[in-house]
C-alpha cells in the first residue's frame, strides 16, 4: 500500500484535486485534474505522467457529490493502492480564529459554517467538498488551509476599517483571502531569486477572482481584498471596491432584497456586468465589442491604481509577479498593466512578455529597476505541505 495525501480545492463550478505520494520531505505530486460544470454537461480533466484522462457527461444532480464521485471512481480504478491517509482543503475564509491550517473536528467545522455569509460564492462548496470527502475517507485526517491566514499579521492600519472598534474586536477587519497562492508565490520566488525575496514585493492573482498583494521579508503586509472577497480589483463576476453607499442606494431606494444585492454584487457584476459579453478575459480579449474593451481597460486601470498604492505601503518596490489564470497566460494584459510604468522603475520586455511558458520567468528589460516575474502558483502544492505539517509527516 502507498500512503497518499488528496487535496481538494472546491470552487462555485469547478472541483480542482492533486493527489500527492508521501515518502519525502515535500510531497510528490502523482496526478492532477479538474473537474468543470459547463453549460453542455460536466468535464473532468486529469493528467498523470504522459497520460491523461478527459471525459464529458450529462450533468444531473449535486455538482460537488457527482464530481468527488468521479474522482474517486478514477482514484480507485488508476491507483487501487492508494491509501489516502489525509485530505487537504481549501477553504477561503477562516474567520478570526485561524491563523494556520488545522485538523477538521466537528466544532471546526461549525465554526467555519458560521462564515458562510462572508464568502458566499465559496465556502458553501469549500465546506461542500470537506462532508463528501468526510463520507469516502472516514479513517483520513482532514486539514483545513485557509486563505485568509497569510495576511493575519498585517499591520493594525492595514487590518482595520473606520468604524467602531467594538466591530473590529468582533471580527469586522480586513482578511485579505488568496492567501495560499501568494505563500506559494513568496516561497517560489526565494527559490528562484532569493536575493529578492526578503525585499519589498507586489503580487498580482489575476483570475476569475482578482486581488493584489504587498509581501515584504516574505510575509503579508496589505492586500487589496477585505472584509469579503468582493473588495479592491474587479473580477469575473464581482465588482471589487465600491463605495458603501451604492449598496444603501441599492435596498434603501430602489427596495432591493439583500439577497438581491448579493447576487448582483457576487454573481452578475465586475467583467461580466461591465462588458455585457463575459466574464472570461479570453473572451473579452478576443471581442469587438467596445463595451469589451471598456471592461479590460477599467479591470487594467484598477491594477495599475493598486500597484501604486501597494508601493505606497512599501514604501517602494523592487519586485513585481504576475500568477493566477490571467496573469499567467494574458499577455495583452500584463502589457497594458505596465505601459508607462517608467515612473516607478518598471520596464518591460515585450518579447519576453509574448513568449508561452509554463515556467517561472522575468519579463521585464534588462535594465529595469523593478524586475518583473511570472511564476505560475499551485495552490494544491501549499495545501499538500500545510497538510503534511499537520498529520505531523
């Protein structure tokens, strides 16, 4: 028998997994895959070595059991011994009190339904894919990784809102979410540039989900996102920052429901609303429509505008990365993002910039003062670590 570790990453219509061998120091990824809920059925899609797997069918019943099911029916048929001693989850928001994975006991698990009103689109799923997996591997140690727990040790100016502080000690504060994928991110660049990774550093997650963060000497100082994962950039369906007194306007004066409110805010805004085309950037990149261009120049504007006020609490910048789905593939954007950013001591190189790669790499010239990075993340790869660290190896 081989003791494995699975993780699971449970999205609004998607399921991502790894399945990792233990044996070493860090984890040793054996497969991966993704299982997506489209609108001509369900896909799942895996790849192991040189093979792969990749099936369409009919969608019917609960998403996250009909997609665990196939994931289990592939795990037992590709590696009948396979024994899944723990199972890693992401979960976005932990709340105040998690600043660090922990092993799932049933008062975890209430606590963590408390926050379902504070990550909608997430947690419902995240808590969704930790039952299942509870019912196939009853005798796994389950791990909770959160995304909120990079950013718990911001400073107080970076942590609070300007609102009474009794709601602060209650829990009203500014998360930051993302979080796995930004420690991947430092602790991959230590890897590649560690003359770099103790400096001050700015992150772009660009993908469905959008935010930006401030990293010095490898540890969370800002982030773009707060309370909930809707504030700061725009994203696919999410509007990202706005004023507070739209949303008064919203129910106050045109007597909309708060659930009305939430799936507007949630499910029907950011590129999606704006452009009135999609909420996938591949779409809009490829769209005539000016309503299309409109939505990729406030999405760029609203990174440059972040990038500037994440300097700002650096108090400078000397490394710049780009990761997530549209920072690591959408060329056309990281250059907009970057035209005329002289000023700060960015320079790109568009050759650099136009090459496909699935690799670490620096985009910037030469003789550019802030060198700039793509590093693909892998979220599963942190969660695989962090649940390792908890089973205690």
């Amino acid at each position: 028998m081989i003791r494995m570790i699975l993780t699971l990453n449970a999205g609004s219509s998607s399921l991502k997994f790894s399945l990792f061998a233990l044996g070493a120091a860090v984890p040793a990824m054996v497969a991966h895959g993704q299982v997506e809920d489209l609108a001509e059925g369900r896909r799942i899609s895996i790849a192991e070595g040189a093979a792969g797997v990749r099936e369409v069918w009919d969608g019917v019943g609960d998403f996250h059991g009909d997609a665990l099911a196939r994931v289990l029916g592939w795990l037992r048929a590709a590696h009948p011994e396979a024994v899944i001693g723990a199972v890693g989850h992401r979960v976005v928001h932990g709340g105040i009190g998690h600043d660090a994975p922990v092993a799932i006991t049933p008062a975890v698990l209430a606590g963590l339904d408390d926050l379902v009103t504070l990550a909608p689109l997430h947690q419902p799923h995240n808590l969704a894919g930790i039952r299942a997996a509870q019912a196939a591997f009853a005798d796994a140690v389950q791990v909770a990784c959160f995304d909120t727990a990079f950013h718990r040790n911001h400073p107080f100016v970076n942590d609070v809102f300007a609102l009474p502080r009794a709601l602060y000690d209650q829990g009203v504060r500014r998360y930051g979410f993302h979080g796995l994928s930004y420690e991947f991110v430092a602790d991959r660049l230590r890897e590649i540039a560690p003359e770099r990774a103790d400096g001050r550093v700015i992150v772009a997650h660009l993908g469905n989900g959008a935010s930006m963060c401030a990293i010095r000497e490898g540890r969370s100082v800002a982030s773009s996102m707060g309370f909930t994962a809707l504030d700061g950039l725009p994203m696919g369906t999410r509007c990202g920052q706005l004023d507070p007194g739209v949303v008064l306007h919203l129910i106050g004066t045109l007597g909309m429901s708060v659930k009305a409110v939430t799936d507007l805010l949630y499910k029907e805004s950011g590129l999606k609303g704006l452009s009135g085309v999609s909420h996938d950037m591949r779409t809009l990149l490829e769209s005539d429509q000016a309503s299309a261009a409109e939505a990729i120049d406030y999405f760029v504007f609203r990174i440059r505008r972040e990038i500037g006020g994440l300097a700002a609490a650096l108090e400078g910048v000397e490394t710049l990365v780009f990761c997530g789905g549209i920072g690591e593939n959408a060329a056309p954007i990281r250059e907009k993002v970057l035209a005329g950013m002289g000023w700060l001591g960015i320079e790109l190189d568009p050759v650099a910039n136009a090459a496909r790669s699935g690799v670490a790499r620096v985009i910037s010239a030469a003789g550019s003062r802030v060198r700039v990075y793509v590093i693909p993340t892998d979220e599963e790869a942190m969660i695989a670590r962090h649940t390792l660290e908890v089973v205690g190896g």
